[in-house]
C-alpha cells in the first residue's frame, strides 16, 4: 500500500473530511487531494505531522511494504491491545450469543401461537363444549407470557456473559499486529454461509404466507387455517433466527476491523438512531401490552412488532440521509 492510500484510508477511518485534515495539517484542502491522488507527495516534515495526527508512525506512512497499520507508542496509551487469542474468544462468543439471542426471538415470534390455536379451536362445535372460553384465553395467555418469559431471561443472561468484551463495543481497543489479517480471511471464508442465511432467510420469509393463502383459495375450514397460522410464525421464527445468527457474526469481523458501520463516520450516524431507539423500543412494547391486555385480541396485536420494525427502518433511513 503506498502513502497516498495509507492517508486516505487513515483518514476515512477517523471519519475526516479532506477539510478537516486540512486543518490539522495546517494546508490546503487541494493539498490533500493531491496527496490523496497521488498527484505530489508532503514533504517530510508534513509525513511527521501527519504520523502524529493519526497516531501511526512514520516507518507505516513511508514504507509501502507494511500493510498493518503501526500505531506509535503514545498514542496507545490508555487503550486496550488485543491479541489473536482475545480476538478469536470474542468471536466465538458473538456466534454463540446470536445463537442464544435468536432463539430467544424465536420464542417471542411462538408466544401467541397457543393462544391463536385455542382461541380458533374454541370456534369449533366439538371443541367449544369441552374449552370455556375464559379457559381458552387464560391457558394461552399462560404460555405466552411463560415462552416470553423465558426470552427475556435469555436476553438478559446473555447480556450480561457479554459484559467482559464492553471494550469491543465502545471501539476501545487496537488490534496487535497481524491480527486484523486473520479476521478479514475470517470474514472472507464467512460471506458464503452469510449470504446463504441471508438469502435462505429472506426465501422463508416470502414463502411463509403462502400454505395460508392456498388454504384460503381452496376454501378450507378454520380448523385447518388456524394450524397454518402457527406454521407462517414458526417459519418466520426461522427465517428471523437466521438472519439474527448471520448478522451477529458478521458485525463481530467487522468491529474487530473497523468496518461498515464501525467505521468511525459511520458511528456518529448511527448515535442518533440509538438514541431514538431507547425511546422508540420501549413505547412499541407499552404500546403492545396495553393494546393487547384492554382488547384480549392477543393473536393479532403481535402485529405490532412487524409493522414498528417497518417503522423504525424508514426512521433509520431518513435519519442518515439527513447526516
């Protein structure tokens, strides 16, 4: 890599305009780009301020054949130095924290299939003698707070088993040498499963309506329509479940890297969303407690969910095109 790559690769990774360097640089914007195309080179007085305003140093700047960024002595001070064997351990435990975490949404997303069966087997002549309504309602209100219950506790538990990697989430930390090599061939050999979850995951999603909506074409009783929808949310649990697990590994690499939306530009942008995601989460929730709890209509206020996340992703997306 030569030095006009290494300063524009620094520079994007601190989330700089070519403005902004400018000025810590004392020169003009022009001169950047120029460095930048590899039009004209600084001067070496101008590489050892630059060395020092990234924090790298000069043997990395002026050395095409170190690829691995070289941080100087001083500006690691106060920051975490992680090794092969703690990148490797944070890896493996964001695989299996997706994993626990997605089965914990997939509980969520079965919650209200008791209750929708109950409540569609109650309709039924055979079944409504033998099931009291109030039966009905109170076994599978029962058991979806029991399997939302028991999300929560895995939400929470797994929260907390993450709690020794915080470093990681607050980009604290610095990669040793040779390390951010091993997690992009990591990351390499993983965007084939990842792509294939994703698709797969999307595939299901599509297709989870569809034994329903053939049931109803052909005209089949509720008896048979009420199982179908248990299989579009046990399908949809699926496909949730393995775009949750492809996800978490992937945004493990690229923390590790910096990258996507690690990148430090991307970080500012994302502040804000988060911000309104404390807020927004927890209203959708009081929101769906209270609906269903006044209303009883628990097999449909599920809905709630699906349509908040519509929601927020236009909120999401509006918030970083104004950024």
């Amino acid at each position: 890599m030569i030095l006009s790559e290494k300063i524009l690769t620094l520079r994007k990774k601190n989330g700089w305009s070519q403005e902004e360097l400018a000025e810590k640089a004392n020169v003009s914007r022009q001169s950047i780009s120029k460095w930048e195309s590899a039009v004209s080179i600084p001067d070496i007085n101008k590489i050892l301020e630059l060395a020092k305003i990234f924090g790298v140093t000069t043997d990395y700047l002026l050395k095409d054949d170190i690829e691995e960024v070289e941080y100087s002595a001083g500006d690691s001070e106060g920051v975490k130095r992680v090794s092969l064997q703690e990148a490797n351990e944070y890896l493996d435990a964001n695989a299996a924290f997706g994993r626990r975490i997605g089965f914990g949404v997939m509980l969520c997303i079965l919650s209200p299939i008791p209750l929708v069966l109950l409540a569609g087997l109650r309709e039924e002549a055979a079944w409504g003698a033998a099931l009291s309504e109030g039966a009905a309602n109170g076994i599978g209100v029962a058991a979806l707070l029991l399997l939302a219950a028991a999300a929560i506790a895995t939400f929470i538990v797994n929260g907390l088993r993450m709690e020794r990697f915080k470093h990681f989430e607050k980009r604290d930390f610095e990669l040793e040498y040779g390390v951010a090599g091993v997690v992009r061939e990591k990351k390499r050999l993983n965007a084939g499963t990842f792509a294939a979850k994703i698709v797969s995951g999307v595939v299901l999603c599509v297709l989870c309506p569809l034994p329903l909506i053939l049931a109803g074409i052909s005209n089949a009783s509720d008896l048979t329509l009420i199982p179908l929808v248990g299989v579009l949310l046990a399908v949809a649990a699926i496909a949730i479940y393995l775009f949750i697990t492809a996800g978490t590994v992937k945004t493990s690499m690229d923390r590790l890297l910096g990258e996507g939306e690690f990148d430090a530009r991307e970080v500012r942008k994302n502040r804000r969303e988060e911000k309104i995601g404390g807020i927004y989460w927890p209203i959708v929730v009081a929101v769906y407690l209270g609906w269903s709890f006044l209303s009883g209509n628990w097999g449909i206020t599920w809905v709630v969910f699906p349509v908040a996340a519509l929601v927020f992703g236009a909120i999401s997306t509006a918030i970083k095109k104004d950024e």
